[in-house]
C-alpha cells in the first residue's frame, strides 16, 4: 500500500556493504546524500544532470549516475561508491593501470570511470577496444583525450585469467 | 542541486497507482527512471508537490515479442537477445539514447513521454527568470516564435519515431480503465504544443504491444546530433518496408522526430509508394517532400534550415535502406 513518505523519516541503506540507518527527505538525491551526509566525498558532482558521469556508483553493481538517483530509491539495494572499490591498502588493479597508464590529469573525473570499467571488466574482462568505448561514453574527461583511460582498462582486462 | 520538497509515493501495482493519480491529479508527476524529470525538477521546470515512483509496479516490466513494460529499462532491452534479434530497427534507436549510464536508469515508457525540449526551457530558473518565463514554465510567451501562442519546444524522444513505424501500440490505464492507443496517433499534432499527447490527466502508460507484423518488417533509425554520445537528436528519422517475394513494395511507413513537437508520420506520401517497385528516383522524391514538410524552429542546437535539410537526406538514406536499393550510408 501507498503511504507517502515525508519529513526526515529515517532509511536503512547498504553502503559499500555496511548497512546503515539515516534520515533522509524523499527529495534528498543519493549523491547529495553520500557526499554531504555520509562525506563519501570520491564521488564527485560535476554537471549534476547526468551528462558527465563523474557520479557513477553501482547499484546491485550496476553503474548508475548518483545525481538522478533519489536515495529512497536505493532502499533495499546495494550502493557501492569509490571508496568500496578502494582496497583498504593500496589500489585496484584499475585504479593501478590508471596511474601507470597516465589515464588521470586534474582526477575529476577519475572515481566515475573507475566505477563504469569497474563494472565492465567484471561482466566482460575481454571487452574490446570498442566495447570499453561505448561502455565509457557516458563518462567525460575534459583532460586526457580518453586513450590512456580506454588503454588502463584494455590493460586490466587482459591481464585478467 | 537540491530538489525542492515533495511526497513520495511507492504503489505497487497499476490500480492503486491509477488510484492514487487520480486522488492527486493535477499535483503530482510519474517517476520512472528519473533521468529526464529528475534535471528538470533540478532546474526548477514545472516541479510538482507528489512523485509517484513507479519503481515497484511490476505489472510495468517484462519483455518479450509481444509486449514491453514500460518500466523496461533502456539498458534492459538491449541486453535482451531474443528483443534484439526481432527488432534490430528499434534497437538502432534504443542504443542511440543518450549514454549507457542514462539507459542504465532510463525507462521504455520515459522516452516515450520524455519532455519536448527549447533552448529556452532547458536552463536554470535565474537564466529563464533573467530573459522573462516561456509559456511552456511559468510565462505567457513563447521567445522562439513570439508572435504565436504556441508551444514550438521539439519532440526529442528516439523511441517513438521507431515504434510507431512498427505500428505498435501503448497500452494506457486510467480511471477509465485500460485502452490501447497507436504509438503513432498517440501524441497532440494539432494542439497547443503544452498537452503534448492524447493521454488523459492521471493516466499511465503500462506497456507497449508490438502487431505480430512488425516482425516482418526490415527497420532502421537514424540521428542526427552533434556529439555521438548523450545528445538529444537535432533529428530522428525510422522507416520500415516490407518488399513482396516479386520485389514490390508490400508495406513502408515513415516518422520523423526531433524537428516539431511531436512525432510526424508520413503515410499520404509512402501509401502511393505501395505496389510499386523500389526506385532510387521515387525514393528521391518521397525524401524531397518530406523536406519540404518538416518545420523545425531554431530551438535547438543545430539551426533549422541545416536539420530540414537533413531531413532530406536521412529519409533518402533510410528509406532506401529498407527498401534495399542502396544510398544507405551511414
């Protein structure tokens, strides 16, 4: 049954795997909520309308934009950001080939591509080139050109058994 | 940005939506995936006080041959073999939707309806504010064609030019219970440019039917934009034919979007093409005229003379795709 929600009623969210209770507004947009609530700051706002992907996080590890999700949406789901793909030392193999690659200048962008190749290599380790193309354009980088990113991901992707 | 405030409602299935639509009507909005009403909401363009999420209807998901939930998630349907393979032309629009992550969340039944956009409707509220409202938020004037009373914002979904070549139909309910209506006849032609389709205060769109003849039907899609990701079409063009065994024109339908405020079919000009043979000349022609029919205004990023002129071209190219005689460049 409908019963409007309101106010500051609390939710329980999963957040990189640690379940959590939180007030939270029904307008209250998730990448509002990680990065002001939760000062879950890796993921970043740049356009705040969808069209530059610097707010991926997974979903039940599907990438989707943080900015056009409402948090009470993500009730009863799996939100993994940045930080959840982070190891508790060092790096990812990704995030690794994105610095030996070079795939990163001003970094902005940076925690939204890992999170969309994240995502990609765990469905398709051999993604081709063109694959890990389409996959990222949804992702924009105003800095590299995008070669050394397709190229940090290509790399992971083959090294994966 | 954050959102002004509103209610949140969670229905979970179609009659307590439609229900609930109705106890709130005209005060609320659907929410589907979000990925369009969301950045409007943010820009402050017509909010509403109540959000029906529609995220747990399931009623509205499933895809097969026949039927496609609204709810379908763009990135869903690509994923579907079995879709895929039944209707490559659809797919070519499907693919062409904005950028994986917005198809991530994006919905079938949001792109049907997703809002018809203007240069000056898509900006924040001190921008609108600043150059004095537009009748489609919160104005009494249109500043793309001042003189008129009218809404020119341009139709910008992919989907719909594709799906009505197809001949499918959404299904609707409402407070008068369920109806099917034409993808093609489903949107406002002659209207105002505001109320954009026939849909009526508080309906939902449920699924999409697809005839079992669209199966049979060699399809295709094509758009114009200016970057190959996340634009809007500055112009959508779909046509499907089928050919008969002795290579006569058995059926061709045509529908061009991104250049007025609905989808236009063009059945008084492809009709007189069936039961003849294919020829690049006539094909030719059907595209010149379709040219000189299209109106775009200069509302969006490309200038409207270039997107009629397109309109010429693409026509051609995707007419005589499906008609299988060339000139089909990408």
């Amino acid at each position: 049954m409908d019963s409007p929600m309101s106010g500051r009623a609390s939710i329980r969210l999963t957040i990189n795997g640690t379940a959590m209770e939180l007030g939270c507004p029904p307008e209250r947009i998730l990448l509002d909520l990680l990065r002001e609530d939760l000062n879950l700051t890796g993921t970043k706002r740049g356009c705040d309308l969808g069209t530059c992907g610097c707010c991926t996080v997974l979903l039940d590890g599907r990438p989707v934009l943080s900015c056009l999700t409402l948090a009470r949406l993500a009730i009863g789901h799996d939100v993994t950001t940045i930080e959840g793909v982070t190891p508790a030392t060092g790096l990812s193999p990704l995030q690794k080939a994105f610095v030996e690659h070079g795939a990163t200048q001003c970094g902005f962008c940076t925690p939204g591509f890992i999170m969309t190749g994240t995502a990609l290599l765990r469905d398709h380790p051999d993604a081709s080139r063109e694959e890990i193309e389409r996959a990222i354009s949804g992702n924009l980088c105003r800095c590299t050109g995008y070669l050394k990113i397709v190229e940090a991901i290509q790399a992971v992707g083959k090294e994966t058994p | 940005m954050h959102l002004d405030p509103f209610e949140l409602h969670r229905p979970t299935s179609v009659e307590e939506t439609v229900a609930l639509a109705g106890r709130l009507a005209p005060k609320f909005d659907y929410l589907a995936g979000g990925t369009d009403l969301l950045p409007n909401y943010k820009m402050r363009l017509n909010t509403r006080p109540n959000l029906i999420a529609l995220e747990d209807v399931s009623e509205l998901r499933g895809v097969s041959l026949d039927r496609v939930g609204a709810m379908t998630r763009l990135a869903d349907l690509e994923a579907h073999g079995g879709f895929r393979s039944a209707y490559p032309g659809v797919l070519e629009a499907v693919v062409e939707v904005a950028t994986p992550l917005v198809r991530a969340s994006g919905t079938l039944g949001g792109n049907l309806l997703v809002e018809t956009r203007c240069f000056f409707f898509n900006q924040s509220f001190p921008w609108r504010e600043s150059l004095g409202f537009c009748l489609k938020a919160d104005g009494d004037r249109c500043h793309v064609v001042p003189q008129k009373e009218k809404c020119y914002a341009t139709f910008s979904g992919d989907l719909a030019p594709s799906l009505s070549v197809l001949d499918a139909e959404v299904e609707v309910a409402g407070p008068d219970g369920r109806r099917r209506v034409p993808v093609t006849t489903m949107y406002d032609a002659a209207g105002d440019g505001i109320q954009r389709h026939h849909l009526k205060p508080g309906e939902l769109l449920v699924a999409v039917h697809f005839p079992p003849a669209a199966r049979t039907l060699r399809a295709t899609y094509r758009k114009l934009r200016v970057r190959p990701s996340f634009d809007f079409p500055e112009l959508g063009v779909a046509a499907a034919a089928r050919l008969t065994a002795d290579g006569t024109i058995d059926h061709l339908a045509l529908s061009v979007g991104g250049t007025e405020t609905f989808p236009k079919r063009f059945d008084e000009l492809t009709g007189p093409l069936v039961g003849s043979r294919p020829t690049l000349p006539r094909v030719r022609e059907l595209a010149a005229e379709v040219q000189k029919r299209v109106r775009p205004v200069h509302n969006t990023f490309l200038a409207a003379d270039y997107r009629k002129k397109m309109t010429g071209v693409f026509v051609r190219r995707a007419v005589g795709q499906v008609l299988g005689i060339g000139e089909g460049r990408p």
